[in-house]
C-alpha cells in the first residue's frame, strides 16, 4: 500500500466518522440514558432499545429482528451485562449487513468482460441523484475509466444543464437532446457513443418522478428496451439513489421504485445531515439489495464506496 492509498482511506474514515457523527450522538445519548442504572439487559432495556433503533430510523422490521437475535442471546447466555450491548448489538448489525450483501466493493472497479458497464439511475427529485451521476463520473474518471453520460432525466431543464455542468467540471462527454425530448433515444445514443469510444461506463440518468407508477414502469422499461437495441443485457446495474436524511421516507421510495424496476444496488446520500443513519441498515435489510454507494458530504471523495465493516466500526466508536 502506498502512502496516497493510506491516507486516502484515512480520509475516508474520517469522512465516514463526521457524517455518521449526528447519528451516532443521538443514538448513544440515548442508548445511555436507557441502560443507565441497570447492570443487566432485561426487558425494560430491550423496549428502550426498540425504541432508539426505531427513532434512528432502522425500520420497525429490521428493528423487531434485531431485538429477537438480542432476546435469543439473552436467554441462551442467561446474563448479559449492559456494557456488553455495544458489542452485541454491534455484532448483529454486521451479521445483518453481511447477511444482505451490503457494502462488498473494495474500490472503483468495474466488472470484468463488460465493456460499457452500463448504469441506469433511478430515484425521485431532490435526493440527490445527478449529483450523485457527476460524483460517480469523477471517480470513475479518477480510476482511470473512460466514461460517457446521458442525460436522460429530460422533464427539468435543470437536471440537463446539471448534468452538462458535471461532464465539463470532470472532463467527460454528456449524451443531450435537451428538455422535453424522448428519454429513451438520449439513452439509445449514450450507449451507442459509449461503443463507439470504448467507453468502460455509461452512466444514464432518468426522471425522478413516482407519481404515477404505472408511468414509471413504462418510462424505464422503454429506456431498457432501446438501450438493448445496441447492447443486449443493458442496463447492467439499475442504481437506485436515496435521500437517508428523509429515513422513513426513503423506506417507502425503495418499495415503489422496486415495484416499478428491477432495482439491484443502493445509494444513500446526505447522511451527514442527519441522526436517521440507521436508514442504512433498514433498507439493506428489507430489500437484500446491496447498498453500493453511501454520501457523507458535500465534496466529490464523499460519495464512498459502501464498507459495511467501517460502516459498523464508525457507527459504534464513541470517539
């Protein structure tokens, strides 16, 4: 490893550890006040731990399978102390993100044997889903990669000039027809440049509207269909992008967006201004959908690729 790899992954961690920061205190401040004069995990101590799991946004289902793994361990260690729950707690929010093939990309790599990569992204106005594109590209473009983006999300001028915006800013071409055209011929010819260049990866953004499902379904499943006309097994990753500061509101976009695609990776943005982290783990858990991709600020290096194992250490370190 050389020293930019080391402190690389020191800013990471370091990254990881602020933007976790809110939750963290919220979530410990709480956590001591519930244990605070008991020497053991009871029943009582369990409700409060219900409780703080489902304020941090965990998710009432992910939350009652975490207490269950807990009363199990209770009962079968017959005693187990309060300064113990740090590490019984941590150990069963690993298992449950090891459990949904969460956070398994070591670094910016693509897939071998697929060239482009091609990247449909999903999800609803303002969570942060073209920023989310251009913070992609730049990685992508920092690995080494040749990348093409198509500007796809075609009902807000906004979005297309923010994406042109980003391809300037990170030096890569961006596929537009401008607002108010077809979505799914802008996807058809950033595929096509992508062949036409050797591009590693296509990344196409999409319409973040969910008003109407069935309008989704169809608008995606267009954009699917025309792509393939030059590639046959595109879109090869559809990336669904998720505000976690919204918590349980970004619970319900996953169901509808999974209703409406075949959704096969997670981003969740903006954890950094928000104690509702916990988000990670309920959608994680209630999709068994990997969670790719987590944003921790502002700055481009801040969109991380997912690590469950840090996501833990940083989560449970009450530094």
């Amino acid at each position: 490893m050389g020293i930019f790899d080391f402190f690389s992954k020191e800013q990471k961690k370091e990254s990881l550890d602020k933007g976790l920061e809110k939750t963290k205190t919220s979530f410990f401040g709480q956590l001591s006040k519930a244990v605070v004069g008991k020497s053991t995990v009871d029943v009582e101590v369990l409700d409060e731990l219900e409780e703080i799991l489902v304020h941090a946004d965990v998710g009432v289902e992910t939350t009652v399978k975490i207490i269950d793994r807990i009363e199990k361990r209770v009962a079968r260690d017959k005693y187990v102390s309060t300064s113990e729950l740090d590490r019984i707690l941590r150990e069963e929010i690993a298992a449950l993100l090891e459990e949904n093939r969460a956070g398994d990309g070591a670094n910016f790599d693509l897939p071998a044997g697929i060239k482009p990569y091609v990247i449909m992204v999903v999800g609803v106005n303002g969570v942060g889903k073209t920023t989310t594109i251009g913070k992609l590209a730049s990685q992508f473009h920092k690995a080494g990669k040749k990348v093409v983006l198509g500007a796809a999300d075609t009902f807000r001028a906004a979005a297309v000039d923010q994406l042109i915006i980003w391809g300037e800013r990170v030096g890569v071409p961006v596929i537009s027809h401008g607002m108010n055209t077809d979505p799914a011929s802008v996807a058809y010819d950033a595929v096509k440049k992508g062949v036409e260049i050797g591009a590693d990866v296509v990344i196409i953004d999409t319409a973040g509207r969910l008003h109407n499902k069935v309008g989704l379904m169809n608008e995606l499943s267009k954009i699917k269909r025309v792509m393939q006309k030059i590639t046959v097994d595109t879109p090869h990753e559809v990336l669904l992008v998720l505000d976690g500061s919204t918590g349980q509101n970004a619970l319900l976009q996953a169901r509808e967006f999974t209703k409406a695609t075949d959704v096969t990776a997670l981003a969740i943005t903006k954890l950094d201004g928000t104690a509702k982290g916990g988000v990670v783990i309920g959608i994680s858990d209630e999709f068994k959908i990997p969670v790719k991709y987590i944003g921790v600020g502002e700055k481009i290096e801040d969109l991380q690729l997912f690590d469950k194992n840090q996501f833990v250490e940083s989560f449970f370190s009450r530094k």
